[in-house]
C-alpha cells in the first residue's frame, strides 16, 4: 500500500534504547490492527547501537514502513515535533523505545479515538523491571504504587480502572490536526511535555480520555541513580511547566517539594531551637512510617515480599529527588532573577 494511503503514524522519540527497540519494533509488527500504518523512528543521535537496531529489524523484515529521522536537538519535544511533521498519517500514535504495547494497542487506540469526542486517547502503564534484579524489581514496584506516584491514573495499573476523563495520558492517540492547531509539542520544556500537550489540549475546550483497555508495559529504571536523575529532571522542569501554566497544579506536585522544605526548614531551625527540632522528627517520623507501611503493601501487592526494603527506598529517592527538583529550579529562578 503506497504511503499515501497510510492513516496512522507511529512516532517514536528515542536516544540510546538500543536494548528495547528491537522488541517495540517486533511488538508493532504484530499488532491486529487490520490497516496500513507507518513506523517513525526519530532518533536523539544515539551512542550507542540503536540506529543499528533499527537498520537490522528494516533488513530482516524487508519492510518499508519504517523510517528513521535524526533527531540534532535531541530533546524529546523537538524529536515529536520533527517526526509528526514528516508523518503521513492523519492520526498520530505516540510511543517510545522502552515500552511495548500491547498487541491490540493501534486498534483499540484508533477505534476510541474516531468514535467519539475525545480529542487524546491513552491508556496505562505496567511497569515492568529493566532486568531480573533486586533494585530494578524494587524501582518497578515503587514507581506503580500510589504512595509513590500520587494519583497519576495511567501508572496506577494494577487498580481496577476505569474510562474516564483525565489530566494527562502516555503514548497519546491524536489527530494530526491538533498538533498543528496546538503549534506542536512545547520545545522549551525537557520533560513534562506530554502533560503540558495535554494541558493545552483541556484548555482549548478539548478532552482526555483514559481507555483501561489500552495497556503498554513500560520498562523502569534499572539503577537508583538513574532513577534519581530521572526523578530529579521531572521535578526541575515540572516548575517550568507550572510557571506557564498555574492551573495545571495539582496537589500531587505540591506535597514532595513541601515536605522536603518543611523538612529542612524544621531541621536547620531545629539546631537553635528545639521545639523546631521535634517538629523536625514528627516529619521524618511520620514520613517513615508511611513509607514502611506503602512498601510492604506494594510489595505484598506485586507478590514480591523481600523486595519492601528497597521499595522503601526507591519511594526515598522518588519523593526526595522530584522535590528537590522543583525546588532547585524554584531557588534557580529567584537567583537568576537577582542577578
């Protein structure tokens, strides 16, 4: 089928995923979606052998539905924007080279989309472990519990779902067209820029829809670190995001930075004056004490009992490393501001 005929586009934005892009690739081969549609890798000029990946799964299937962009900005925004501009379809299906859709994803995705109002359709992520070790299964069940996420929907996937409206959805389902009437993803942003698409998208009036039917697994962070840095960057650019859009805020993005402030603020203060200083140990205590009672549920939950110890932390650096985050980027902006 010639590519103009194509009505779906899948995007993804990628950079170093050389050990998963394969399988996605696989995984979207064998969708049962019954029409035609194109594959766009957009790749953030990778270092390692991605693109090599890429070029062996295009060899070994003879396809010619996948194509592969050099993404010179990097960022992921830039890299959504670059690929859906050369996208032939006329809807959009947005996915990323660590996650695997399920295999009726397109077709269910598509189907919600075009039989109603909705203007961005997604689903939830089952978070599964990068590897078969202790830390990265403690990280997959620290970042799919509440405790740890807050009331993130689309991450909570092992609650019982159901349809409705939400804030924000991953690897969106949208028409091409509101792309363009929204002026494309915000390249400003590093991250949080699927929440901020989604944002415009309910401010123009428009709708977000969670279909609990769509599922993709999601493979977390393998080390702590690398969840820190994570973590840390969803932070640092969610005040960006808020600062464009303050009605965006949510009570979820408040309770880690404040806490940490509290927690600071009680434990400096609490060197001179002691009754700061209890304060100080009523936080930590209490925060400590929930965080034990969390773990063991989500590890009960996951059926992974041995693993509460490093859920405990993993929830720690979750907590401590968003609200670090957006508190750097806080003082970040007085200072510069001064200067």
């Amino acid at each position: 089928m010639p590519l103009d005929s194509l009505t779906v586009s899948v995007i993804i934005p990628c950079r170093n995923e050389g050990r998963f892009i394969k399988t996605v690739l696989q995984r979207l081969f064998e969708q049962d979606y019954s029409k035609s549609f194109e594959i766009i890798v957009v790749d953030a000029m990778s270092t390692d052998d991605t693109v090599r990946q890429v070029e062996s799964f295009i060899k070994e299937t003879t396809t010619k539905r996948i194509r592969i962009i050099p993404n010179e900005k990097i960022i992921i925004p830039a890299g959504l924007n670059l690929g859906i501009e050369k996208a032939v379809g006329e809807i959009i299906v947005r996915m990323d080279g660590h996650a695997l859709p399920q295999r009726d994803y397109l077709r269910i995705a598509v189907d919600t989309l075009v039989s109603n109002n909705y203007d961005v359709v997604g689903g939830i992520c089952k978070t599964k472990p990068a590897c078969d070790n202790y830390v990265a299964r403690g990280v997959a069940i620290g970042i799919s519990h509440i405790f740890g996420v807050g009331d993130s929907r689309f991450r909570l996937a092992n609650s019982h779902q159901k349809a409705r409206l939400v804030d924000t959805v991953p690897f969106g389902c949208f028409k091409k067209s509101l792309w363009k009437q929204l002026g494309g993803f915000d390249e400003t942003l590093l991250a949080n820029e699927d929440y901020d698409f989604n944002y415009r998208v309910r401010k123009n009036g428009g709708c977000v829809f969670l279909n609990p039917e769509l599922v993709t697994e999601y493979f977390a962070r393998a080390t702590l670190s690398d969840l820190a840095q994570q973590y840390f960057r969803y932070g640092k650019w969610k005040l960006k995001m808020l600062s464009k859009a303050p009605k965006s805020l949510r009570l979820r993005h408040v309770i880690p930075p404040a806490f940490l402030l509290g927690l600071l603020l009680s434990g400096l203060v609490g060197l001179a004056l002691n009754f700061f200083f209890v304060i100080f140990l009523f936080l930590l205590s209490a925060y400590l004490l929930a965080n034990i009672i969390a773990a063991i549920h989500a590890s009960l939950r996951a059926g992974s009992v041995g693993t509460f110890p490093m859920v405990i932390i993993v929830f720690i650096i979750m907590h401590f490393s968003w609200g670090g985050g957006l508190l750097y980027s806080f003082f970040d902006n007085i200072f510069s501001q001064e200067n």
